[in-house]
C-alpha cells in the first residue's frame, strides 16, 4: 500500500496534483492538435500556390510558410498592439494611401477568384464601361477617404470624451466635501469600465495613487478641515508664528470607498480589473477585504500598512505580487489562496497569520519576516525552494499537514514558542544556526525528510546544528531521542 493512502492530508494534495497534470495534459493535446492542423494549412496553401504558378511544390517553402505562421501566432499581440500604435501616429495621407491600397487589394483578389470560378469569354472592352469603371475607382477611392476621415474624427471625439471624464472625476477627487469624493471615485470607476488598455490603467492608477497620498489615522473620520496652533518664537518672544494644517474632511470613509470599489472589480464579471496592476506602495490600508479577488496583473504592497483584519481567502494572487516589508498590524488570513510569484520577505505580522489550505506554486520568500502567531495547515509548496531564514517567530508556530516539494531553510530562524512540524518536506531542510529557544518544538510528527517516507530515509537531504554532534540538541526539541539514521 502506498504511503500516500494512509494519510488523507497528503492524499488530497496527490489527487489535486494528479487532476493538474490531467488537464495539462488535455492543454497540450489541444496544443499540438492546433499545430498539427497549421501545418497542414501550410502545405495545403504551398500546393494550392504551385498549381496556380505553374511550378513544382517546395518541402522547404511549406517549411517557411509554416514557420512564418508560428512566428506570427507567438508575436501575434506585439504585433497587434505596434500596428496600433503606428496607426495612431500616421498621419491622414499616409492612411488614406493604406486604405486605398488594402481595398484595391481585396478587389482585385475578389476578381481573381470570380474569374477562376465563374471562366467569363474575353472580348474587347467597351469605352462607355471603361468611363463606368473609372467613375466607380473614383467614387471608391473618395469613400476610402471619407471612412478614414470619419474614423479619426470619431476616434478623437472618444478621446476628448475620455479626457474630459477623466478630469471631471478627478477634480472630484480633489474636492473638500466627501460627498463630492465619494461621487469621484464611483466616476473615475465608471470611467475605467468604459474603457480599456492604458486608459482604464490610468483611472485605476488615480484611485490607488489617492490612497498612497499623506494620511493621518488619528484625523481620518473627524469633520475638521483645519488646524491652526501658535506659539511664540523661541528666538523672539514677541514673535508669534501661526502653523494652518489642513485635513480632508472625514477621508478614512473615501478610503474604505476606493478599498471596496476596487475589490469588487476584482470579482466582477462584467467589468473585471483582475488584469491590470496595482499600486499600494507604502499606502495606509484600513479593514482590507481582497476575500474571493483575482490579481492577474501586478500588484505591489511593499511598505504598506495593514490595520484592521485583512481578508485574502479564496483568493487567486497568481500574478507579481510584492508584501515585502508589509505590516499586518493585527490578524491576516490567507486561507484557500492560489499563490503564484508572490514575496513576503521581511513582513510583519502583528497579530495572527493564517495560511489554511493554500498552495504556492512557485518559490515562496518569508525570509526575514516576523510572526506573531502562524498556522500552516495543509498548504502546498510547489515551488524549488521556501526561504524562512532570518524569520522571527514570537508566538506558537503550526506546520500541520503542509508538504514542501522543494528545499526548504530555515537558517537562523529564531523561534521564541511552541512549534509543531507535522509535515512533508520532500526536498529535504535545513535548520542551520537556527534558535529553537526554550518552548516546546515538536518534530515528532514529521512525515517525510528527503524523497523517501519516514525516518529511516532521506534524512541526508535534511540538516541541523546536531547532525554530527548530537549533544548540541536542545532538550526542548523533540523526539528526546533522535533518530541514528541521521547522519
């Protein structure tokens, strides 16, 4: 019986694994079928084209074409977006030539095939058709102008539309009143729905810059616009100095506004911001509730403050997402939450950390954090390596149920009360100059140290300050008795 069966955690993971390799491979079946059939299309298109040019069919000219198709197929969204940007910036001649030259193109490709189908007798041409004909190319020819002229004038007019909502709900940003703020940033939202690329990028860039602004927690919820103190110079007493400080009037509730606007973009299936980036550097974030978002873009918390409890469950942070340097000042619960290239390298988590059932599926970086009280339980380490060196842990530690595919170090990690390892680390671990402190640490319960279950095996991939000198084992680190498989 495999080992696997025994333990119902550790089988859970299996069979998500299992199911992940199911549909990748169901992906590259469909893959190579859609290949299969554009190479197909290329000798297909080399015999069609050698029939027609009287010519013998080229192995190698399909073997071009077909190359060419996938070039094309792989730079296809590079491609799109520098055609539109150079026809952006072309000016009208230019653009009308181009659309001139793209009809004539598709016309006489459509005379082509109608004389290939349809075989019409030759006769000499008539002069009153060939005027018809000449009247016709003119007439088109201004229509092509006409559409391309029309075309711009529209395409400015959305513009100018955009530029004057955009600056409308701006300026309501900027306002005194929080009514007229609230109004703002529901209009900057409305803004970015009705648009897309770099534009709604912009409207979301002016909601997160507004929260990076300078704020004061102390003031945020009052009604007070200024502040005016005086005192007398130190230098001269009969000089008076006057200090204005002005406040926006009750900002904490704009704040929560913005928070909860973006979030619920997150979910949104009609007007989804999930692809797009986010800017929450040093910012002052109160009673975060990213629960059940999609970050597929970048979103970046470096330096940022939490207050309050933040919400991340059920959550997909499969982007470039950065908590470096991040402080959670009180409970933060990452529960059932897809990680994809995420870093917490030097966070702080002032209350209790939750990690329930999540997955990283790539290297994950707590090197240098700080954690007050953290949980574990059944998370999945996917990636090559989990780096908690130099991390600091105040309160009790659970790893319960967890499996590390790769390696895992916790050098010089300091743990100052309980912890209990009831994991898997395949890859083996280190816990190099690492202080265990003088709490119970439970290593008892572990299920795999190295490629192989159990004790017995593995344990050369796995390393500690007493894998040679046994008495340098603290007596707080249990089993009491450690194992003589370990080398």
């Amino acid at each position: 019986m495999l080992d696997w069966l025994r333990e119902p955690l550790e089988r859970k993971q299996v069979l998500r694994r299992v199911v992940d390799k199911i549909l990748s491979f169901v992906r590259f079946t469909i893959r190579s079928v859609v290949w299969f059939a554009l190479a197909l299309l290329a000798v297909a298109f080399e015999l069609l084209l050698a029939k027609y040019t009287h010519r013998g069919a080229s192995f190698l000219f399909a073997l071009f074409i077909y190359v060419g198709i996938i070039v094309l197929r792989l730079r296809w969204p590079r491609v799109i977006i520098f055609i539109q940007n150079r026809l952006r910036s072309m000016t009208l001649l230019p653009a009308v030539l181009i659309a001139a030259a793209s009809g004539s193109a598709i016309a006489w490709f459509s005379w082509w095939g109608l004389v290939k189908a349809l075989h019409p007798t030759a006769k000499s041409p008539d002069p009153i058709d060939i005027t018809k004909l000449a009247f016709t190319l003119a007439g088109g020819i201004g229509a092509v102008v006409a559409l391309v002229v029309a075309y711009r004038r529209q395409r400015d007019v959305e513009q100018g539309r955009f530029v004057e909502r955009f600056g409308a709900a701006a300026a309501q940003l900027g306002a005194s009143q929080i009514a007229v703020r609230i109004a703002g940033v529901y209009a900057m939202a409305g803004v970015a729905n009705e648009s897309k690329g770099p534009q709604r990028q912009q409207c979301i860039d002016v909601l997160c810059g507004y929260l990076r602004l300078p704020y004061s927690p102390e003031r945020g919820s009052n009604y007070q616009t200024k502040h005016i103190e005086k005192r007398k110079s130190s230098g001269n007493e009969d000089l008076e100095v006057e200090n204005h400080f002005e406040y926006l009037q009750n900002d904490r509730e704009v704040r929560q506004t913005i928070l909860r606007v973006i979030a619920d973009h997150l979910r949104s299936r009609q007007f989804n911001w999930s692809s797009a980036s986010f800017d929450f550097r040093d910012a002052y974030l109160e009673n975060v509730n990213f629960s059940s978002t999609s970050f597929k873009g970048e979103a970046r918390f470096e330096g940022s403050t939490l207050v309050g409890a933040a919400n991340f469950d059920y959550s997909e942070l499969m982007g470039w997402v950065q908590f470096d340097n991040c402080t959670f000042s009180n409970d933060a619960s990452f529960n059932y939450v897809k990680f994809g290239d995420v870093n917490f390298e030097g966070v702080t988590f002032g209350g209790k950390a939750e990690f329930w059932d999540v997955e990283f599926s790539s290297s994950i970086d707590f090197s240098k954090a700080s954690f007050r009280q953290v949980e574990f339980m059944d998370a999945a380490f996917l990636g090559v390596r989990s780096d908690f060196r130099d991390a600091v842990f105040e309160g009790s530690v659970t790893f319960a149920g967890s499996t590390f595919s790769g390696r895992c170090d916790f050098g010089k990690a300091k743990f100052k009360d309980e912890a209990r390892f009831s994991a898997s680390f395949r890859g083996g671990a280190t816990f190099d100059e690492t202080d265990f402190g003088l709490q119970l640490i439970d290593f008892q319960h572990v299920r795999r140290w190295g490629s192989s279950p159990g004790w017995s095996h593995g344990w050369r991939q796995s390393k500690f300050d007493w894998s040679e000198d046994r008495s340098l084992k603290p007596p707080n680190v249990q089993p009491t008795i450690w194992p003589p498989e370990f080398p």
